[in-house]
C-alpha cells in the first residue's frame, strides 16, 4: 500500500531537482534487478549536462530530490539576488566549500546567496578561477531552475536573473 504513495509524488514528464546536478526531467520510471533485487527507479535526463541518472524511487526524497520550486520559492530567490553580499572572512577554502555545500544542497534560495555573493560588476576586482567556476555553476543552477518553473526559456530566465543583478550593483 505504502508503495502507491511513494510513486505518486514524482511522475514521469516531471521535472525535478536533483542536489547534486540540478533541474532534471523524469523519463520514466522503471525495473531493474540489482544484486538480485529487484529495484523501481527514476530514470531522470540531464540534458544540458547529456547526463542519465537512475535513482532508486524509495530513496528519492531521501536523498533530497524535489519537485520544481514554486513561483513563490522562485520569486525570493531573486529578493535574496537583491541582497547586499554577505562574505565571510574565513580563508577562501572554507568558504569554497560552503558554497559548494550550497550550490549541491539543491535549495534555490541557498544556490541564489551563492550568486549573490560571487556576483562581480566589472569594475570589481578581479575574480580567481574557482570564484568563477563556483559562480557560474550556482548560476547555471539558479538559471535553468527559474526557466524551468517559468515554462523552460532558459535565455528569458538568465536575462531576468542577469537585470536583478545589475539593477543591485547600480543600486
């Protein structure tokens, strides 16, 4: 009985995201024996990423996977892109590896203070090579999640992202 439950939650079309690589699209839901088990999985597309996760349908929420944010969720993140950067004084490799944690975290509003923070205006200084890796990744993340809740244009979404941050740096 449990098991109808469990199904229900996530159908196949679905997006969904994933921590540990974002905005995904189920394709199906299928059977497989593993280790002579027999396991009910997620097959989920990454397509930007040309990537096929399979993820056990008993361990989804388990393992952080969710169903797109709300428009709602979606509409505080770009508050929280408003926000004045918060940075920490701790030493750059322990707040690379906050914001790794965040970006991988799958929360929008966590992966949008990553932006926030990263976010240089060009007459900023210069960013390192890992700044850069860490907010790209956290925008790519930020961008396809806003497209995906707002019907899948991802160039309107990086647009709208890209003036919330700009109208913050002249603000």
């Amino acid at each position: 009985m449990n098991e109808q439950i469990e199904k229900s939650e996530f159908r196949p079309d679905d997006y969904v995201v994933y921590p540990a690589h974002g905005v995904g699209q189920i394709l199906s839901i299928e059977k497989q024996e593993i280790a002579g088990i027999e396991l009910e999985l997620f097959v989920i597309s990454f397509e930007k990423d040309k990537m096929t996760l399979r993820v056990p349908t008993h361990k989804a929420t388990e393992i952080g996977m969710r169903s797109l944010s709300s428009p709602d969720v979606v509409s505080k993140a770009m508050t929280t892109l408003k926000g004045k950067a918060k940075v920490k004084r701790a030493m750059w490799s322990r707040r690379a590896q906050e914001y790794e944690q965040k970006i991988n975290s799958g929360d929008l509003i966590a992966i949008a203070e990553v932006v926030r923070d990263l976010h240089r205006t060009d007459d900023q200084r210069e960013q390192s090579y890992s700044e850069r890796q860490l907010y790209e990744a956290a925008l790519e993340r930020l961008t396809r999640e806003v497209a995906a809740v707002g019907g899948g244009d991802e160039v309107q979404a990086a647009k709208q992202v890209d003036d919330v941050l700009v109208s913050r740096a002249a603000a």
